[in-house]
C-alpha cells in the first residue's frame, strides 16, 4: 500500500531527476571558457558501434580556452575528429600525432543571445517536467483519499507538501537558469 511518505518521495526523486537532467545539459552549453562537458558525451563511430568521447579518450583542459583530448587508443583518433567536425559545437579540432586540440574562441554577442534562449528553453523543459510531476504527486495523493486510506486533511496537507517541494525545485531552476546565463554573458 501506498503511504502519503512514500508519494513526497517520489515525487521529490522525480523532481530531482529534472533538475539534475536540467544541469547536465547546462555543462554541455558552450561558454567562453574550455569544459570537457561540452564534449564527452559527443557520439563517436568506432569498433564498430557508436560511443561517447568520454568512453574512447582522456579530455583536459589544460588552459582555460583549450580542450585537449587524448584517445585511449590511437586507432580512434581520427573517427573522434570526425565525430568533433559533425557536431554542433561549432570548434575546429586540431590533430597533433594522437593528440586532438580544441581552441575554444571568444564567442560573439549575438552567439551568447543566442545561447542564452536555449539554456532559457531547457530551464522551461525542467518546470514543465516539475509540474507533471507535481500533478502526478497530487494525483496520487487524491487516489489514496478516494480509497479511503487518508482523510480530506491529510490530502490537504500532502498537496501543499508536494507545492513546497515543487516551489524548491523550480526555485533551483531559477537559481541555475541566472547563473548559467551570466556565464554566458559574461565576456
């Protein structure tokens, strides 16, 4: 049987899960500044199938506006540069012997707009997640009071329980969308 404790804690997972999912795409945004985010998880055809940067090579920075990767096995250099050339980060690799230098350049301001009102789409894409879950919490809570396992109150209760946790959630959205934004901007 389900109990009210077990609904918040689903419902705080999910919502969880959404920011964390949100933060995750905002370390793949490119900035000004050189982050191995922005690449490991580019899909890379090698052996065969396809897998992550992160899974075929060592990725550095050893400079703030250079990325440096070190393929694992040389043999994948060249379908690492491919797979950078195919994607859309918009960085040139350099190949240097088995090492692939990534020079990341000053962005333009219309380029950091534009960077902004995407973050500003995937923060939206994160409280449209939050409030499916907290409909999906408060449903729940309304299907243990019609089976007669809690009272009106206690419903009232969990439904304000599941706001706070949702008003907390889209609040660390907020807070990350603003961070992430004077990042970008910020020359």
């Amino acid at each position: 049987m389900t109990t009210p404790d077990d609904i918040l804690l689903e419902t705080e997972a999910a919502m969880e899960k959404a920011v964390d999912f949100m933060k995750h795409e905002f370390a793949s945004v490119r900035t000004g500044k050189a982050s191995p985010a922005l690449v490991e998880n580019i899909d890379v055809e090698a052996y065969g199938s396809r897998m992550k940067i992160k899974q075929l090579a060592l990725i550095t920075t050893p400079e703030p506006r250079l990325l440096m990767i070190q393929p694992f096995d040389g043999g994948t250099t060249r379908d690492i540069e491919k797979a950078l050339k195919e994607s859309k980060i918009g960085i040139n690799p350099l190949v240097d012997g088995k090492l692939i230098r990534l020079p990341v350049p000053e962005l333009s301001e219309e380029r950091r707009r534009d960077l902004a009102k995407g973050v500003k789409q995937m923060a939206e894409e994160a409280r449209i997640r939050i409030r499916s879950c907290r409909r999906e919490g408060i449903d729940d809570a309304k299907k243990l009071q019609k089976s007669g396992n809690i009272t009106e109150d206690q419903l009232r209760t969990l439904e304000d329980e599941v706001q706070k946790l949702t008003d907390t959630s889209v609040k660390s959205i907020d807070e990350q969308l603003s961070a992430k934004e004077a990042e970008i901007m910020r020359i």
